[in-house]
C-alpha cells in the first residue's frame, strides 16, 4: 500500500530543473563527445536517474514507516 501511495504521489509532484552549474559543465562536456561515448553517458545517467529515483522511494517508505510508528507510541 505504502508504494501506491508514494506512485500517486510522485505523479504529483513538480519537476525538478537542471541547475545552472549542471548545464554550464554538462553541455560543453557531451560536445566533445563522441557518438559512442555520448550514449555511454547517457546510459549512465539513465542509470543515475533510476537508483536515485529507488533510493528516494526507499526513503519515502522508511519515512511513512517511522510516521506510523510514532503515532502508535504517541497513543500509547
């Protein structure tokens, strides 16, 4: 149930843009790429994107988790 929840949630929540110093460092460095070696790149962002998207999700239910607990002990 807690997935569900954080799935709707997340669907929810706003985009986060690129900050300046990404766009500054990232777009000279993937033009002096070549083609190879620029879908390599990508491939490991893609893979970046999805452990942190795992771990913030594993947060997330850690999160709700320890919020249920306490309002247990609070009623306690």
């Amino acid at each position: 149930m807690i997935d569900e929840i954080y799935n709707y949630r997340q669907s929810n929540m706003p985009a986060v843009e690129f900050s300046d110093e990404w766009s500054k460092l990232c777009i000279p460095f993937e033009e002096s790429l070549t083609e190879e070696q620029l879908i390599t790149f990508h491939k490991l962002l893609e893979i970046q994107i999805a452990t942190s998207a795992d771990e913030i999700k594993a947060v997330y239910k850690a999160g709700f988790k320890d919020g249920v607990t306490l309002m247990s002990e609070i009623q306690e």
